[in-house]
C-alpha cells in the first residue's frame, strides 16, 4: 500500500500509526475542502443562503446510500461528541433512570453522560466488560446483565477507543429491541472502518465521525436518529431552524443545521470522500489493513508481555490493535516514541491499565509495525 502514501498530506519523517485519533485527509478530498472555502468566502451571501441547504443535502444523501438509511434522517454535526451531548441532554431521565454503558466507552462521552445524569438524578451504570473476552455472546452477556426495569437506554461503541475492540453492535441491538430499549451506538471508529449497515442493524441512535476513517477533514461527522424518536430530542442550540421561515418539512433537520453562521465547508466534502472511496476499491484497502493489523498483534504483545484481551479476528479487530503495556506515564512513553523514533501513537488509560494502540490505513506498511516493535523493545 506504500503507493497510497502520496496521496496524503502526512508529513513523510513521522511514522503514523495514530490515524484513529483525529484520521488523515486524503489530498483530493482536501483540495475540495479548500474549493468550498473559497467558494464560501468568494460570495458568502449566496453560499450560505442559496448553495448551503442543497450541499447538505447532497451530504445528507450521500451518507444515507453509504449508511442503508433514509437521507434525511441523517443531520451533519461537527463531532460525535456533540452528538452524544443532543442525545443525552434532550433525553427524558427521570430520578432512577438508567444509561446502560460498558466501562470501554470514550471519555469525552462519559462525561457528557454523567454530567446530565447527575442533573436529573439518573444513574450512568458502567457494566464491567472482563478480559479475555472469549466471543461475542460473552460481550452481549455481560452487558445485559446490567439491564433492569430502569434502563432506559443502552449506549455502546461501535469499535472502542482505548482498547480498539469492535464490539457486537447488532446483537446488542437485536436483544435490546426485544426487550423494548432504545439503542445508541457511537460509531466514532465505524464508518469506513467496518460496513456500517444502519438499517440492518436496527439502532435507534447512531453516530459517527466522517472525518475519522471516513477520511473527511477535520469537523465533520454525522448524527442519526430513526424517525419515529426524532422529535423527542432538540438542538444544542435554538436560531433559524425553530418555528423555520422556510420549513424542510422535517423538524430534526431544520433544528440541528440551521444554526447560524459556520463554516461548513467540511460537511461539504462527504460526497467527495465517498467517491475517493469507491474509486479506489475502499473495502479491499480496509482489508489489507485488517490482515496487516491482526498479523501483528502477537508480535506487540509478545513485546509488552501481555496476552490479547480478546481473539484476534474480525468479530473484534479492525483496524486498530491495542495491548496492555506497563508504564506509569503514559504520556512520558508516548512523548518518548515521538522524540526518539518519531513515532505518532498513543498510550492511554482504560480503568487504571495502560494500553499503546496503533491504527493502521493505506498509507501504513510493514516496516512501521516493524519499527514499533524495535523501538519497544529497545
């Protein structure tokens, strides 16, 4: 995949095994960011009044065919942290009520959920998920082992941050519509990463980042609700889009992107990074990446000396791999790699366990992974 590396902007001295935490733009999709840039700052009256409404909807339409949803319900939002932060404040959590969550989740969204639960005097349960993980039945168990009469949603990653495990969405998804739970899946790491099939897996609530491994720039992602529930959640923030002068027809959309002035040239580029995709046969770069990925796993845990947290396959690996690894700074190790190997990858706490992550994409070979190791093991 050496080839590919051209066509991204990253600087050739870093080897950057990090793509998961903020993904990498590809240069035509970027040079059709700063194209809708231009065009914004070249007529800004007739851009954000007249082209704006039709490029969402454009992006709107185009992640609806990539997702298997219906387009507009789908909204563009910045981040799925803002996202989780529509759900969980508009959410209607009673004194008891329950957020069932796995103790795997993002820590900028268990805030957020916490935050609000505490506001309402709900109760954000964090089920302990136990390693080594022996299948996905094993997940779906101990997850709904949490479930009681007042759950009132579930909230679960896609593919986990820290630990890089993808977990068993639409099982969780399956059990939780038979016993009458709404579901809400960050799919932070989804997209592009794995098939996302939304109808398929019959969530309530998904979101994802397109600016991850997606590939969009930086401040693009997407929120999803089915539209039955739509109008049980509001915007951040209320501007145009309440009591709308010019209605859509649909209140989830006019209330979350009639937002006042943004710049929202990123959200623009969706189409573009799906057609980058297509072009180059996406779903077989993704997975010469996996295989790279799995194939590598034993070699970093035999240089950590921890043993996988879960089988090394595709039910729990993708695109990224994390290990246990023993240090006491994390961030002395990460800044350490950096300085010393320019290497790019974190190291980061889940519970009171250091765990290094690399993620890997069409830029990546070989001989990074090689070099990890090496400058581990030194």
């Amino acid at each position: 995949m050496n080839n590919m590396k051209s066509l991204f902007l990253l600087r050739d001295d870093i080897t950057f095994l990090n793509f998961g935490s903020f993904g990498a733009c590809p240069k035509p999709v970027f040079e059709e960011y700063q194209r809708f840039q231009r065009e914004l700052e070249e007529e800004p009256v007739a851009f954000m009044i007249d082209k704006s409404p039709k490029y969402l909807k454009e992006s709107r339409w185009a992640l609806g065919r990539y997702l298997n949803c219906e387009g507009d319900d789908v909204v563009c939002v910045t981040n799925p942290s803002y996202a989780v932060n529509i759900i969980a404040r508009s959410l209607d959590l009673k004194p008891g009520d329950e957020v069932l969550t796995t103790n795997l989740e993002y820590g900028a969204c268990d805030r957020a959920w916490k935050y609000y639960c505490r506001k309402r005097g709900a109760i954000y349960k964090q089920q302990e998920i136990r390693f080594p993980i022996e299948s996905k039945e094993d997940i779906v168990r101990q997850l709904m082992a949490g479930v009681t009469a007042q759950t009132k949603i579930i909230f679960i990653s896609h593919i986990t941050s820290s630990t890089g495990l993808r977990l068993p969405v639409e099982e969780i998804c399956k059990e939780a519509q038979e016993r009458g739970i709404m579901t809400f899946v960050d799919g932070a790491h989804g997209p592009g990463q794995v098939e996302v099939d939304l109808t398929k897996m019959g969530v309530d609530i998904y979101t994802g980042a397109c600016h991850k491994w997606m590939l969009t720039p930086k401040g693009s992602s997407f929120l999803y609700v089915r539209r039955e529930l739509q109008h049980l959640f509001d915007p951040i923030i209320i501007s145009w889009g309440y009591e709308s002068d010019f209605p859509s027809g649909s209140q989830f959309l006019d209330y979350n992107e009639v937002q006042g002035t943004r710049d929202l040239s990123a959200f623009c580029t969706i189409p573009a990074a799906i057609r980058f995709m297509e072009e180059l046969n996406w779903p077989a770069v993704a997975a010469k990446c996996r295989a790279m990925v799995q194939n590598n796993a034993e070699a970093l845990n035999e240089v950590t000396g921890y043993p996988a947290i879960a089988p090394i396959n595709d039910d729990f690996i993708a695109q990224m791999y994390s290990s246990r690894i023993n240090t006491d700074n994390p961030m002395e190790l990460h800044d350490k790699l950096y300085r010393d190997f320019k290497i790019q990858i974190p190291v980061m706490m889940q519970g009171n366990q250091a765990y290094i992550r690399y993620s890997v994409n069409a830029f990546n070979s070989q001989e990074d992974l090689d070099k990890l190791v090496e400058a581990l093991r030194g």
